[in-house]
C-alpha cells in the first residue's frame, strides 16, 4: 500500500464494526505512529462520515473514514513480498491443513514458537504478517500452542472470526485432543486430573507446579485422559484432553501423575533414566485434533498427522494410529 498522495476515502467493512479508530488505522497504515494520528485528528484532517472523532469512537460498517495524505514513511510499503515474507509463505502453506473465508488452521512444526519473547526471532505471529489481505488486514491467533508442541493451530482471518473463536474458548465450546508418549503407565489406565496451577519463582519461573486451593495466582486446571497402546510397562501413548487451557498444564499433568512426557525438558526430571533406542529426546505432545463451532455455522474440525519425530517413535515401539479411536471416544 503506497502513501495517499491526496485525500482518501475508505468504507468501513463490515467486519471491521466496532473497531476504535486508531485500531482500524493501526491494521490499516501499520506505520503511522499513534501521535501522528491524534495530532491528524484534533486538526479535523482525519474525519469519520464528516465529522470529528476520537481515537477511542468506534467505528460502524458503511461509515466512511477520511485519510489525508500521509508521508511514504507513514505507511508501511507492501510493494513486492520481500525474501523472508515468500519463505514464510511458503512455510505456512506446507503447513496448512484446512483454510475456508475465515479462518486457516495450520499444522505448528515442533520447535517454531506462536508467539515472540526473549530469544526468539521467527514465530507464527511473525510470519502471519506475509498473510495480509488486499486490506492490509493481518490474520490473527485465537489460541496457543508450546514451543516444542506440533500440531493444531487455530488462526481467524478476520475481526469477527477472532472475536467468535476467542468466545468460543473462554465457554469451553471447542474439544482439544493431544496425543503423548509418556514414562511408565497410568494407574488407572483412564481418568482425569484435577489440580491448581501456578508458576514457579526464581530458577523455576518457566514452570508451573501444582499449587494448593486458593494459593495466590493459581488456577484450577482439568485435564482427561486414556491410555491408547503401551511397550510393556516402560511407555505408554496416551490420549489427552484438557477441559481448561493453563500454561503447560498437560506436560505438569503427566508429571504429577508420575507419567512425564518423553523429552520434555521443563517437566521430566527421572533420575537414571535411559531414552530408550530409535526414541529422540524431543517433547512427544501433538495436539492432534480441535473440534468447535464455524463462525458461519456447523463444525470445525481438523486432524493434524505425527510429526517426523513422533512416527519415528510410533514405527519404533509398533504403536498403531488407529488404536487411538477408543481412547478419544473414552475422554
């Protein structure tokens, strides 16, 4: 999008209802700073249907919103995609397991993070920017998932997308099924785990531990879960279903349960332990299949397969896929 070099008008979509003003300039001149847009607003050379407004209105579909002309370093150039947005195009679209008008759902490789933080330069969040629309406007993400987790990733498309799927996570409308090879086997083979959660402190800040009721900070977590297969009483594949969505809480689920995920660094801590051959020591989580309602009505629902590091440990202990059936009908 090159900077208007006269007066623009542009429509308010429908999707974008309800949005503040400096919101919708936000998605759609990403590189106009915030005081430049409140000093374009209090002069009147930014008006919504004629009239004055605020960065906080809200804006309504079918209104139409006056944009001066703007500096070209105002507006961030989308000329031709440069290097990095094609490999990062390309990445999703290899990862892409179902896409429709609102949403894409995408198969997360284990090792590629959702989102930044310290150390970590390449993320999802990141690379969705090479997905803007002919808008300007950039997908968004609606859930999480581990760094070190493959799987099922839920991304909307649009502003009312993300706003239904983000309602549709807090009421715990959506059904989420992890598959994980574990230590040892679960006594019972099938049931749930019901603990409070909170974060460690010091040394233990990127972990969460198992908190008492009403401890400070802590929140109830419930996970389910079902025994698939096992290798005699050394592994076992389990089923898992989180019915809450905390930090890590099923990689500090298996561990309470004495069942800690194989290679999972923050959580499994066994000493004299021995990998054993033809198993790499990386996190066994996949979050295999999602279950929850379409914005536009009926049902979303997408399978993502075994990473390479997980069918290699299947292919080694002889763990057949379709074993998983009863397992998942039974959390």
């Amino acid at each position: 999008m090159s900077a208007p070099a006269s007066v623009v008008m542009r429509r308010v979509d429908r999707d974008e209802s309800g949005m503040r003003v400096d919101r919708w300039f936000k998605e759609h001149y990403p590189g106009l700073g915030f005081g430049h847009l409140q000093k374009l607003l209090r002069s009147g050379q930014v008006r919504v249907d004629g009239g004055r407004v605020k960065t906080s209105t809200r804006l309504i579909a079918g209104q139409e919103v006056r944009v001066p002309p703007l500096a070209t370093g105002d507006v961030r150039p989308q000329t031709k995609a440069t290097i990095r947005d094609r490999r990062d195009v390309d990445v999703l679209n290899e990862a892409l397991l179902y896409e429709d008008s609102q949403v894409y759902v995408f198969n997360k490789p284990a090792g590629l993070a959702v989102q930044g933080g310290s150390g970590v330069n390449r993320h999802v969040d990141g690379m969705l920017e090479a997905l803007r629309d002919r808008q300007g406007r950039k997908p968004r993400l609606v859930h999480r998932l581990d760094r070190d987790t493959a799987g099922v990733l839920v991304v909307a498309r649009t502003r009312s997308a993300a706003a239904f799927f983000g309602k549709a996570f807090k009421e715990r409308e959506s059904r989420k099924f992890y598959w994980a090879l574990v230590k040892g086997v679960p006594k019972p083979p099938q049931g749930k785990i019901s603990t409070f959660l909170v974060r460690g402190e010091g040394d233990d800040a990127e972990r969460m531990r198992v908190a008492r009721h009403g401890e400070r900070g802590a929140d109830h977590a419930l996970s389910h879960y079902a025994v698939a297969d096992q290798a005699g009483s050394r592994l076992s594949w389990l089923v898992m279903r989180p019915v809450t969505g905390r930090t890590h809480q099923l990689r500090a689920h298996a561990a309470h349960i004495g069942n800690p995920i194989i290679g999972d660094s923050k959580y499994f801590d066994v000493e004299n332990w021995e990998l054993p051959g033809g198993i790499q020591n990386r996190l066994h989580l996949l979050a295999r299949r999602i279950i929850l309602p379409h914005p536009t009505g009926g049902t979303l629902d997408v399978t993502a397969p075994l990473p390479p590091h997980m069918a290699q440990s299947w292919a080694v202990l002889g763990f057949d896929e379709t074993g998983a059936e009863a397992a998942a009908e039974a959390v």
